[in-house]
C-alpha cells in the first residue's frame, strides 16, 4: 500500500521513528534556539525487510505553516540514526517533526545496480526503473514535481526504454546525476509516517549570542577625601561616563549589580567584616532600607531620572542594560514589616537571616516562598515590571537554584508573554540537574563550571559537554572571574593567565562576560577565599583604566569581541569539534558553520589553538579534522589569525609555538587556497 500518512501514529507507526531529539520529557520543556541559530535534530528511523528508508525533518512556524523540510542524512550507519539541521528565521513558540518514509528510488538503485551487473532480471529491473520515474514525475499535489525535475525524470524513461540502448546505458541513464539531483530535490516518498510535534522556543540572538560587562555603578567616579577620610559615592550619572569606554571594547550588554537601598543593620564592612566602619557602603545584595525597596534606588547613586539617562546613554551606545535581580531583604526592607509571612521566623522569634555553614549572612533575610507564594510572585512580577518600564532588557539573576522551580516557571513565562525580547541570565553554581531544569524551565542562559575548568582534559569535555546534548536547554554564559570568584588560575597566572581565559571564554561559548577590572589583572585573593582581597561589594573601588595599557587585557577583549561579530561561526553554541595536540598544554577547538547555514552564505571556519600554560611558551602538533570541517582531508588552506593578523599555510597537521608573553593563542580563520 503507497500513500502518504501525515498525523502521528498512536503506535509505532509504519515507518516507526523514534527517539527524536532535542525533547525533553516527551515535549514538557520545549527545546530553545535563537533566530539564525543552526540547530541540529536527530531520530532512529527504519523499517522491517530490506527496503530503504529515509528521513525528513519539517519545522512549523508559531502559526503552524511549514517553514523548512530538511533531508536528513544517516550519521550513524548500521544504528538507523538520522539528523538534519534548521535554522528559525524568527521568534515565537515553533514545532518540529520528523517524517520517516520508503524511499522506493534508492531501493531500485541498490536492487538495479546488483541485479544487472550479475545478469539477472535485466529487462524486469530497467521495466520498474522506468515505471517508478514516471510515477515520479507524474506526482500531483503538495510533494508535485517541479516542472525542470519532471522534465528529466521523463527523458530518462524514454532513454530507460529505447531498446536501441545497451542495458548499461539505459541503467545509466536512470543513475544520472540530473535524475538523482531531481529526486533530492523532490524525492518520491512513500509510506510517510510522521512522529509527534515538538516545541521549540525560538529567541531573539541575544539570548544565545553576545558580550556583557559587569560594573558596580557606586565605585565609578567615587571620591575619597584624605582630609576628612570620608568617601563620596559614584553615582548612576558618572558611571553613565564609563560606557564609552565599555562600547569600545565591543561588549554589547552592560549589567548593574543592584542598585536598591542598602540596609544598615548588620551592615557588614570591608572584606567582609561583621562590622561596618562609618562610611562603608555595605552590600548591594543586603536590599533595602527606609529609603524603599526593590523598587527603588539607593539615593547616593541618584534617582530614576538618572537611572533613565543611564538606559539611553547606553542605548545611544549600541549597548542594552541588564540588572541584578536578587531577591532577597536587609532587616530593614519594607517587606520586613509589611509581610513578615514572607520571611521564615525560628523558635525564638527573630526572622532567620541567611546561611551557608559556616558562612552567615547577618545582613541579608532570604524570603520563604512556602509562606504566601502568590503574593511574593505577585509583587516580584510588579518590581521587574518597574525596570522593564524603565529600559532593562535583561536580568541576571542571583542565586535562583535557591528559589523554587515552579516559581521561575510561572515568573518567566509571564515575563515572556508581555516582553518576549527580555532576558534572563541564571547565576546557580549548583547541582548539575538544578543548573539544567533552571534551563528548562525558562532562563535564557546561565553561568556555568567553565571557572573552574583548567586542564586541557577538563577544558575539552566541557567544551563538548556544553556544545552537546545539553546543548537545546542550558545556554552557557562563560565568565573568568564574578565579583564574588576569582578562582586559583587568575590568582597565579599574571597576564598571561587573564589573556589565557579570555580567548577560551570569548571563543568556548557564543556568550561570555567579564567583571570590571579584568583589564587591569585584578588577581589578589582574600586569604583563604576565591574572592578578591578588598571586595568591591563591601566598599568603593574606583580604578585608573590609563593602567589597562600596561596589560593589554583591554586591547585583546576589544579585539575578541570584533572577532566574533565578523565569523558566524563563533556566534553559534552547537557547532564545537576538538582536535588533538601533542602537547598537553595545548588545547584546539574549531567552530564551523556551512555555507547552507551561514547569514552570509559563505561557510565559515574558525580553529582555536591555546596554550594554557600561562608562564612558558609551548609547541607541538595539532592534528585537524578537515573533513568534519567541510574541507578535503589533505587541503592546503590560509590560516589567518585574527588576532596577530598573520596569514600562514596550513594542512591536516600543523606545528605550532605558543609563547604567553607574545601571544598565547592562535584564532585562525581556515579557507580552501
């Protein structure tokens, strides 16, 4: 029985397809891609007996017309695995599905080919050979032969039928490469037995592609007098006159630790001291005090108006701004007295304050959402609304694994449904699960391990790792350092270290940020903490950027930024591919994007070698997999570093000398000589 079946089967179907992916949970979180984002799906198709089969993946747009039918192609011989890439041109909540089919042409070829060679039913198969490419060309309807094709198919019966002709020729002339070409084009199907729909949550590019730079607007422009050994705080407004200087660099996000009222009580000091010295500003993250809540602003660094000149310097600036959204009080928020169900009262009836044994948080309450969750939902959903009023177009999100997931669900989807362009960055250095379903659940993008990953083996599997099957949930957002993290690496490595996990961050991951004083190699710890020594979230701390020069931190992230604008390829999450070194200090990854995929319909290719080892120069092989790049396997190619602007010639082995105190890595975009 031919024909053609388009809903999905209550079993297995008669073409069964099974295990489509990226689905989570039978479709219960949808999968997530970007606008222009090359994304790959993959399913196990096959069929009893020895007829062919094939695969087709459809993406529907938000209105449920079909966008694209993609072929998919067997990645996995033997395992009846199959896989095709799309690219959603737009945002909105799309679908996607897989076709399985008999592919009645290539089991002709297979059967033909042997048959014919051997002598055996020649006439029959040259008879079926032609009566299958009439049928072919002879398709009505939606999967109807294009004019050009039929025509082809149709001189290749009549050829297949003139008895005049050697029966190699009249085969030959049903293998014609124009026949095969009409045929992938428009391929007879047969059988057709589609899967399920699955969602899939297309974004707008930021949400999986940009730069950000985290500042504490209070230090920018901070005054210290020596006479009266009293600060004055920077201010909204002279923080408004560092993003120049930011724009410069190429970030494309600016983010603002909060900027709410500070409370008082408990105020810690510097260094995180349980005293306050007179003067000492206190945590941003302790929100709240007579002066409003997380609604407000802290009156040293000025008013909304202020804050709505920020936004649209930023703006004019080609940069978005991102607030920190922790929720969380100070004793002395508004909420304290308003809602004391909101917090969690102990035995003795003083409201717990916030712990992570050993450490103790005084200074902050944390809210406890089994105590009223509508309500605190209710006046979150207000305070963001509030921002969002006022220009934020992303929240970085503090500590959200500590908060409940079916809080986060109803939270972003709600966001989502008034202002869909809004991000949310996730910072949950947690569990890997909770890290995951954060992901699912809604957030745009998280922090991730990549901190803490410094051999070559460890850089290597995460680099898959996140580029892999975690791939359509959690978008990694890599970070060197935060203001809370400066991890052993930086703390030992000098320049050569920070210069280090600035080209891994901005070329591992399309995403990637740095905390302000990156560039001037801000790397004293406080004794016996992953934290900087004089922590700008305890006290004021303006910076001399005529220093960065000394460095060349600055340089390199304006430089690392401009790279990735140019090469699609590194704006893409899922195209990662390790090659092998010689050396164990030399780590080397390409990103490559086709031509089909690529905006500018020109295939891009960008290979990334570095040497980790921050104090000595080291060299060796890097074996490449040209053929995973698109590239023949013994191809000489211009190499052309991005970064030194040097063109080299490369092959499938190169020998490489990486020396941290010239350059410690190469950024090497690859094309055919």
């Amino acid at each position: 029985m031919r024909g053609v079946t388009t809903t999905a089967p209550a079993g297995v179907g008669r073409i069964p397809v099974l295990d489509v992916w990226p689905v989570a949970e039978g479709g219960r979180f949808p999968a997530k891609a970007a606008v222009g984002e090359a994304f790959a799906v993959r399913a196990t198709v096959f069929r009893e007996g020895h007829d062919a089969v094939a695969a087709t993946v459809v993406l529907s747009r938000p209105d449920g017309s079909v966008h694209s039918r993609g072929r998919m192609r067997d990645v996995a011989p033997g395992l009846d695995r199959y896989e095709a890439t799309v690219v959603p041109d737009r945002t909105g909540d799309w679908t996607f599905h897989v076709e399985g089919w008999s592919d009645p042409y290539a089991t002709w070829v297979h059967d033909a080919t042997l048959k014919i060679a051997a002598g055996v039913d020649v006439e029959l198969m040259l008879t079926e050979g032609a009566l299958l490419l009439g049928r072919a060309a002879a398709r009505r309807g939606p999967e109807s032969m294009p004019a050009a094709g039929a025509s082809t198919l149709k001189r290749a019966v009549a050829e297949m039928r003139d008895l005049t002709r050697t029966p190699d020729e009249r085969l030959a002339a049903g293998l014609s490469d124009a026949v095969k070409a009409a045929l992938a084009e428009t391929p007879l199907r047969e059988l057709v037995t589609a899967s399920p729909a699955y969602p899939l949550r297309v974004d707008r590019p930021l949400s999986l592609f940009g730069s950000w730079y985290e500042l504490f607007p209070r230090s920018h422009g901070a005054t210290y007098d020596e006479e009266s050994g009293t600060w004055r705080s920077g201010t909204l407004r002279t923080a408004a006159e560092e993003l120049p200087r930011i724009a410069g660099m190429g970030f494309d996000v600016v983010y603002l630790t909060p900027v709410h009222p500070i409370g008082t009580t408990h105020r810690k000091g510097r260094n995180n001291s349980l005293e306050a010295l007179p003067g000492d500003p206190g945590s941003p993250y302790a929100i709240g005090s007579a002066d409003g809540g997380h609604d407000a602003i802290e009156p040293a660094l000025g008013t909304f108006d202020d804050f709505d000149h920020f936004v649209a310097r930023a703006t004019e600036l080609g940069l978005e701004v991102a607030l920190d959204v922790a929720l969380q009080c100070s004793p002395d928020h508004p909420w304290v007295t308003e809602h004391p169900e909101w917090f969690t009262t102990r035995a003795d009836g003083s409201i717990a304050y916030a712990e992570n044994p050993p450490k103790k948080y005084q200074d902050i309450y944390p809210l406890n959402f089994d105590n009223d969750p509508k309500g605190i939902a209710a006046e979150i959903r207000r305070v963001l609304q509030v921002w969002i009023d006022h220009g934020v177009t992303a929240f970085r999100v503090d500590n959200p694994h500590t908060k409940p997931l079916d809080f986060w669900q109803w939270l972003l989807e709600d966001v989502r449904r008034d202002h869909p362009d809004v991000v949310f960055l996730s910072e949950a250095f947690t569990r890997p699960a909770m890290m995951l379903t954060l992901a699912k659940v809604g957030f745009h993008q998280s922090y991730t391990y990549f901190t803490w990953r410094n051999t070559k083996d460890e850089i290597e599997e995460y680099l898959a790792r996140v580029g892999g099957d975690e791939a359509p949930w959690l978008r990694p957002s890599f970070w060197p350092t935060t203001h809370d993290i400066l991890p052993p690496y930086l703390q030992h490595g000098g320049a050569g270290g920070f210069a280090v996990r600035a080209v891994l961050a901005a070329t591992g991951a399309p995403t990637w940020g740095v905390y302000s004083g990156y560039e001037l190699v801000e790397n004293v710890p406080r004794p016996g903490v992953e934290e900087q020594v004089d922590n700008e979230k305890y006290e004021f701390r303006p910076r001399d950027w005529s220093q960065a020069d000394r460095y060349g931190i600055a340089l390199l992230l304006g430089r690392l930024n401009e790279i990735r604008r140019t090469h699609p390829a590194l704006q893409q999450l899922r195209n990662v591919r390790i090659h092998p070194t010689s050396d164990p200090a030399l780590v080397a990854f390409s990103r490559h994007l086709d031509a089909a995929h690529s905006p500018t319909g020109r295939a891009d290719t960008v290979v990334v070698v570095v040497n980790i080892d921050p104090w000595n120069a080291r060299e060796g092989f890097v074996t490449l997999d040209l053929p995973a790049l698109g590239l023949p396997a013994d191809a000489e190619l211009t190499a052309y570093d991005t970064l030194s602007r040097e063109t080299f010639t490369w092959g499938p082995r190169v020998w490489v000398r990486l020396d941290p105190s010239v350059r410690c890595a190469h950024v090497v975009h690859l094309e055919p000589r």
